[in-house]
C-alpha cells in the first residue's frame, strides 16, 4: 500500500520510510572518554561513542546497557538521558540516537563490532569522529560546564 509515508505493510504495520533508533553512550573517566574504532561501514576505522540498534521489544535503556557491554565489555551500573539527536544528515541511513550519560564497572576491551576502545583526554579527541558524535561531545561538555541556575 501506497500513502504520503511512504509504502506501507499490512502485515507488520510499518513504513517503509520510518527511520530507525539507536543509543549511544557517552562514558568519561578522570577527564578522559572512552571511544570504540568502527570496524565496520559506514565510518569504518573511525573512533566513535559505543552504541548501535534498538531491539524490537527493547528499551532505550534496555540497549544501551546491552550496547555497552557488547562493545566494551563494561557493564552500565547508572544511566542518564543526555539527549536526542535526530538531523536526517547525522547518519546516512537517517537514523535517530538516542544518547545516555554512562557510569560502569570492569575494564574496557573491544567486542562485537569495535576492533578497539580506548579512554582519550576530552581536549584531545582522535578528529574526525564518526556520525555526529564529536557535537554530542562538544553538547555534553557544554552542559557540564554550565553554572548551576
């Protein structure tokens, strides 16, 4: 079926044109944040926030705990909305991160689809990042320095 959406299936209910959701965490340590370099397209070798796709019947919170632990091995013992990012040029494929502030135990090490993680200094960031993830940096950064109201 055919509407102003886009093609629609009427078997499971979707848009072909809906845009799918992902999280991303953002885990600093001692002036430091942990990046993971993409082993995989698009930004293949590029350093970027540890996150990937939700899950059908999966939170947002739900998968960013599971996104972290597959990719870095830690384990997300508190987490905080830091924000929504939705520019339809932020991706290639249009999709919307969801991104969480991250507190964790154990010790970062590469898995699923990183072929590393590493803590860098938040002045001294491996530029250029993938997708939009050096202004979720720079967003974070500027609300973490903002006085209190």
């Amino acid at each position: 079926m055919q509407n102003k959406k886009g093609i629609f299936c009427p078997k499971c209910g979707q848009y072909k044109n809906n845009r799918p959701v992902t999280v991303d965490s953002l885990i600093v340590k001692n002036n430091k944040i942990l990046l993971v370099k993409r082993s995989g397209y698009p930004y293949k070798d590029y350093w970027a926030l540890p996150g990937g796709f939700v899950d059908r019947d999966e939170t947002v919170e739900e998968a960013v705990c599971r996104e972290t632990y597959e990719e870095t091995g830690l384990t997300v013992i508190f987490l905080k909305l830091l924000g929504v990012y939705s520019s339809p040029d932020r991706h290639p494929k249009q999709l919307i991160a969801v991104l969480f502030f991250v507190k964790f135990t154990g010790v970062p090490k590469p898995g699923d689809d990183a072929a590393e993680c590493k803590f860098f200094p938040l002045d001294s960031l491996p530029l250029p990042l993938a997708f939009d993830h050096e202004k979720m940096i720079k967003d974070y950064l500027g609300r973490k320095n903002e006085s209190p109201r």
